[in-house]
C-alpha cells in the first residue's frame, strides 16, 4: 500500500515506542506515507505501516481521537499511540514463539504459567496452527514476528522488545506486571512443582547430591527433581532482578 508520487497520501505518524515496528527508512522520522484509499480504515492502514494493532492504543485523525474501523480522508494524519501498560494477562497464562526459549525457561523460573510454542505443536506447524494453540490455551502469544501478530484469528498478543531474554523478561514484566511465584513451576514443562520427602527420590539422585541437598520438589507433570544446586546463586539473582523491576 505504498504512495505513487504524485498520489493522495496519509500519513501515519507513530509514538517513538512504536518506531522499532516501522519499516527502517521511516524508523528515524517515525511516520509512514501510504497512499489514500477511501475504503482504508485506520486500523488497516496502521498495520500496512508495519504496526501490529496488539501494540496500539489511542488512535487519533487530525488530532480527534477515533476508532479503528474509521476512515480517513486524503490529506489525513494519523497519530498512533502505544498500547497502555499494564495490560491484564488471559487465565490461560502466555504462549511464547519459538525464538523464545531462553524467555521462556526465565519466565517459569519465576512462576509465570507459560507454554512455548515447540511444546503447543508439531514442529511442521505453521503459524496459523500457533494462534489456534494460543486461541484454544486462552494465552497471549508473545513473539518478535510482526507479521504473526497481525493475523485476525488472534485474540491476545505481544510484540517482544529487547535483543536479549534478561531485556525481554523486563518488557514482558513491564507490559503484563504478572505476579511473580518464584521456583513453582517447571522449567522443562512448565508443569507445578510440589515438595517431595527426600526419601521419595533419593534413589535417582547423584552421591554428591545426597551429601549436600535436603529439600526436593518434583514436577507434576514430568517427574523432574529438583533442589537448590550449583545454579541456585544465578536463578536467586534472577529473581531478584525481576522483583526489583517496575512489574516485579
């Protein structure tokens, strides 16, 4: 839906948190002209910007605040704001895309019931079949895939700021403020921990673990053992980074 020269134009004009999203020529200006088409709503022409609507908030034409089947006129701006946070979380808990692993393992560490998506289906599945897991779970898909978000099938979604998983715990903390259960779920599966008697595991567990550890949970779903072992100093710090952060 690119502008001819020449040709009537809109303009969409985006908050600088939204910026990222656009094309990289429009990055720096942080506004889009796309070609006016009268039959274009606000909302359409907001995604062929490169803005999926689950990133947008208040929209407004010429400065008037509007919804998003609205039409705007040649000549037109359109002033795009981010969508405001917190957002609540669906019961269903999150469904993260499959280049988010690393988020996702942190975001169970700290309780966050949250299914990953090579866990949700095939491996062969296609993103049509990904919205459907996160439509059929009730979770919000969280993703760096603009082009996923942007699917009408889905009901709740998230584009994932940050480069790195420490940098997307914080946006995804910042967006949804979740509360945080600490060292409840399974890391693995995602299933719940409950405290098992040493007894009930002892035969599955190393000499050197047997010396040293005292309290033990076990997952629920999978059956994996847990204690505090040599990684209890880095998932502590983990925790308390993301307590000590604003949705924390």
């Amino acid at each position: 839906m690119a502008r001819t020269p020449g040709a009537a134009a809109v303009t969409v004009a985006v908050d600088d948190a939204l910026r990222p999203l656009l094309p990289a020529r429009d990055r720096a200006a942080g506004r889009r002209l796309l070609a006016a088409d009268p039959d274009a709503t606000v909302g359409h022409l907001v995604q062929a910007a490169g803005v999926p609507l689950t990133e947008v908030g208040a929209l407004l034409v010429d400065g008037v605040p509007v919804p998003r089947d609205a039409r705007p006129p040649a000549g037109a701006t359109v002033a795009v704001r981010p969508v405001p946070r917190p957002q609540p979380v669906p019961p269903g808990g999150f469904l993260l895309d499959v280049g988010l692993g690393a988020l996702a393992r942190r975001m169970r560490l700290l309780g966050l019931d949250t299914a990953w998506s090579p866990e949700a289906r095939a491996p062969d599945a296609d993103d049509a079949e990904l919205v459907a897991a996160a439509v059929a779970g009730d979770r919000v898909l969280l993703t760096q895939d603009r082009g996923l978000l942007m699917r009408r099938a889905l009901p709740a979604g998230a584009w994932v700021r940050g480069a790195t998983p420490d940098e997307q715990l914080a946006d995804v903390l910042d967006r949804f403020r979740p509360p945080l259960a600490p060292l409840t779920r399974c890391s693995t599966c995602n299933g719940l921990l409950a405290a098992v008697d040493r007894a009930a595991v002892e035969a599955a567990l190393e000499p050197g673990t047997r010396r040293t550890a005292t309290d033990f949970s076990r997952c629920a779903d999978c059956g994996r053992v847990y204690w505090r072992g040599a990684h209890a100093r880095r998932i502590d710090a983990l925790v308390d980074r993301a307590r000590a952060l604003p949705g924390g």
